[in-house]
C-alpha cells in the first residue's frame, strides 16, 4: 500500500470500532474568565461522547457576535451549534427553514416534563415545533457589592438601592467609585431597566413596556425610576471601562463598591475565588423588588447535509439537557438551571436568592418579549443618552420616554 493508501485506510478505519469522533463548532460570546469556565463544562461533557468540541467564542459581546453568527448561517457557512438569547432573535432563521427542529430529541428526553418554567421552551417553539435547547436562566435583575469596600468607610453592607446610594458620598471621598458601569451601550440599558424594575415596581414596569400604558410611563411610578437613574450617573461618574467583566473586576478588587449586572457576573466573582455573602454580596431587584428576568441562553442547530454532524449535533443537544451538565454549567455560570429536577446542593448564597425568587413565581418577562425590537431601540437610545448626558434631566427623559411608550404598538 502506498502511502496514500495507508493514509486513506487510517483516515476511514475508526479505532477499535468506536464512531469517528466528529468536530463540531460551537459559537457562542462568552469570553471572560467565568464563562469560559462555564462553557469549558459544555465541551468536556460533550468530548466525553466521543466527539469534538471545536470552540468558536466570538469576542465582543452578543451585540457583535449574533450578526456575525446569523450571516454566517444565512450566507451558507454555518457552524454545528451556536447560542442566542431566549426568546426571538432566532425567529427569521427559523423560518427562513435554516434551523434544526428538535423534537424528537425533546420527546425522547421529555423536555416537556422537565424544563422549569415552561416559557423557556415556548421561547424555543415555532408552530409547535421545538427549534432550540434552552440552557440557564439569566436574570439581568441584580446588584453585586464589595463588602470590604463598605467596611473601609464604615458603613454596613447595604441591604437595598436606598442604602446603597446613600453610602455614595463617603464612598467617593475614600477614592472608591460607587458604581461600575461599562461604556457599551447595553449596559447602560441594563441598569436603567433593572432601575426601573426595582423603583417603580415590576407591575408599573410591565405596564408600561407590556400595555404600552403612557400615562403610566409619565407618573409618578416612574418619576421615582427616573430621578434614581440620575443618581446612578453621579454615582458612576469616572467609570471608564467598556467591558461588563472590566467593570465586574473593578467591583472584586474593590476599585469600585457596585454593580449592576446580570447573574453572569457571578461567574467573575467565583473565578477571582469570592465567597457569596462572604467576600461580596448579592441583592436581587436592588433589594427593593426581589423578582428575576426569566431570560437566558439557547443553543441552536443549523440544518446541514452531513449525517456525521447531524449525529453530532444531536448528541450535544441531550448533553446540554442532561442534568449532570445541567448542574455543572450553571454552577460555573451563576445561573440557574432550566431543569425543576436537578440537585443544586452546591448553590451558592446568590443562586439561592435567585431559586428562592424563582420557586415564589415572582418572575417577569424581558424587554424583547414586551415590547418591538423598533420600539425597545428607541427606548434603549433614550437611557443611554440620558445617561451619557446630564444636561438632560429626570424629568426630559420621562416626558420622552412617556411620548415613546405612547406610539409604541
Ligand atoms: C448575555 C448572556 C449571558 C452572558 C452575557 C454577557 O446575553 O445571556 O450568558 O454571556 O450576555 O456576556
């Protein structure tokens, strides 16, 4: 045999029998420290079948990875699995017919039975058909505090936003900023909303992105959201990183007292080797509002002509709904699982606040399931301009915020 041949014979004989292990590319945009620890679970759990997880992490954040992840499919180069967001951001490649549908591998593991609540996999469900995995809860509604910092100054750990912001002034005067913001517009849009949520109330805020309601958005309710969103640009005056993480980290090495983020910043927090109650301190709807987003994340599957990957793609699909993975990933990622039937003893302080609030039902729907994307732009515009600019004050931005929510459809 030539050389070719004994190549070819190589490249076709499986070892010992076992299936050729497949390379499968996974995109997703977790790139710092906590998610890359989170998603390293992912991959050894779905190595461990036989085949390869080829990773294909896309720096940014999800604002610059999904246009790049959608051409990518639309443009006939998709990669074997790639996350989004819960909800719609999927919706035309579903139906554009570019999208793996399933549900045979949902029926065969009873996803129906098993994932908690039951809008993550409406979220998943076109024409009744299952079109992604829904992997954790999210819940962008949270405020993460360094302990240390509150005691340098004297004060106790604040136990709400009152507090919190209260404590600003003293905080400036040791040198320590009193809230972390990243310069990227989303997550200027994050704190104002979770501001909101938290001040006016999760009945005022679904009123007013859910029923359009203007008089609501231009009460009193909301006066209270908007004046606190003016503090929270003083109080972040000088923060002057771009990244969620970079801001996070300010928070860790005490640089900064707070945060407001999403439950992903935990991740950081347990790679730097925090300690939840401990070290730093978590308080779910600023301590005033205690409910979570049911948001999160979904792993989707391109359809492609290749039975390897077909194969592949499925068996990291039952991997990701495993309960074992289930559990391993979410600890690693500060979130919550999706399935009501997995054993999280190892949940720390934070996640159980965050299942505490999810097992009372006191949940609510994120901005992209409420409102249009065309109406949420205009929305999310307003906060980042408001916060960039403080000539605009409380009152401006509500009276233009009201007149949005009143030509919202
Ligand atoms: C969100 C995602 C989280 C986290 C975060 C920051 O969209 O749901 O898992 O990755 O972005 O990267």
């Amino acid at each position: 045999m030539g050389r070719l041949g004994l190549l070819m014979a190589a490249v076709a004989m499986p070892l010992g029998g076992a299936a050729l292990a497949t390379d499968l590319e996974v995109t997703h945009w977790w790139t710092s420290g906590g998610e890359a620890a989170a998603v390293a679970e992912f991959a050894k759990a779905f190595d461990a079948t036989g085949n390869k997880w080829v990773d294909g992490a896309i720096a940014g954040s999800g604002g610059t990875a999904r246009p790049i992840m959608i051409s990518r499919i639309t443009g006939g180069d998709p990669m074997g699995a790639t996350q989004f967001n819960h909800g719609r951001q999927a919706e035309e490649l579903v139906e554009a017919g570019l999208m793996r549908d399933l549900s045979d591998i949902a029926a065969e593991g009873s996803w129906k039975d098993v994932v908690y609540p039951p809008t993550l996999l409406d979220s998943c469900t076109l024409d009744g058909k299952i079109y992604c995995v829904p992997v954790n809860i999210h819940s962008q509604q949270w405020l993460w505090l360094n302990n240390e910092a509150f005691e340098k100054v004297g004060l106790p750990v604040p136990t709400n936003w009152e507090e919190y912001s209260a404590a600003a002034p003293k905080l400036q005067a040791a040198g320590i900023l009193p809230l972390a913001v990243g310069q990227q517009p989303w997550q200027t849009t994050l704190a104002f909303q979770v501001l909101l949520v938290a001040l006016a109330g999760p009945e005022a805020y679904t009123a007013v992105f859910g029923g359009k309601d203007a008089e609501m958005a231009a009460g009193p309710e909301l006066a209270k959201a908007f004046q606190a969103a003016a503090t929270a640009r003083e109080m972040s005056k000088g923060s002057n990183v771009q990244n969620w993480n970079d801001a996070t980290n300010m928070v860790i090495t005490g640089k900064a007292a707070g945060q407001i983020m999403g439950d992903w910043a935990q991740g950081e927090f347990q790679v730097a080797g925090q300690v939840a109650g401990e070290d730093y301190s978590c308080l779910p709807g600023l301590g005033v509002n205690e409910v979570i987003q049911t948001g999160g994340d979904a792993f989707y599957f391109p359809k492609v002509d290749d039975p390897e990957i077909s194969a592949a793609q499925a068996e990291l699909a039952k991997v990701m709904m495993a309960p074992a993975t289930q559990v391993a990933f979410n600890l690693k990622k500060g979130s919550l699982p999706v399935r009501g039937d997995v054993d999280l003893a190892a949940a720390n302080d934070c996640m159980k606040k965050g299942l505490d609030i999810l097992a009372k039902g006191n949940v609510i729907q994120s901005p992209d399931q409420l409102m249009s994307a065309d109406d949420l732009t205009q929305v999310n515009d307003l906060f980042v301009e408001f916060f960039n600019d403080t000539s605009i004050t409380a009152e401006d931005a509500q009276a233009r915020f009201a007149k949005i929510v009143s030509n919202a459809s």
